[in-house]
C-alpha cells in the first residue's frame, strides 16, 4: 500500500493541473455580501468561455 500524501504534495498538484488548464490564482478582498454575485458572475464568464470553444471557425 502507498503511502499517504502529504497535504503539500496534494495542493502541489493541484496547483499544476490548474496552471496546465491555463487557469491562474487571484486573490481579492469583497464585501461579504458580494461574494455570492463575484462567484455567480465568474462562473458567468467560465460558461461563455466554454460556449466559444466548442464553436466551430466560421469558413468562408
């Protein structure tokens, strides 16, 4: 049986699979209120980016 990871090695890679999906950390201060719409509105962003990907070039 393998042995157990440590947290260090957990978040090491976790870190380099979202750097491999080009993602990148930002950290911010937000009111406690506006926590709910900052995330609503980045997963907003994710599905539109998501949505551009998936469609084909236009040729012509």
């Amino acid at each position: 049986m393998a042995a157990a990871k440590t947290v260090t090695d957990r978040v090491s890679e976790l870190r380099a699979r979202r750097k491999a999906l080009g993602l990148t950390r930002l950290e911010l201060y937000a009111h406690p209120d506006d926590h709910e719409p900052i995330k609503a509105h980045a997963a907003k962003l994710q599905r539109k980016r998501a949505k551009g990907a998936k469609t084909p070039p236009a040729s012509g």
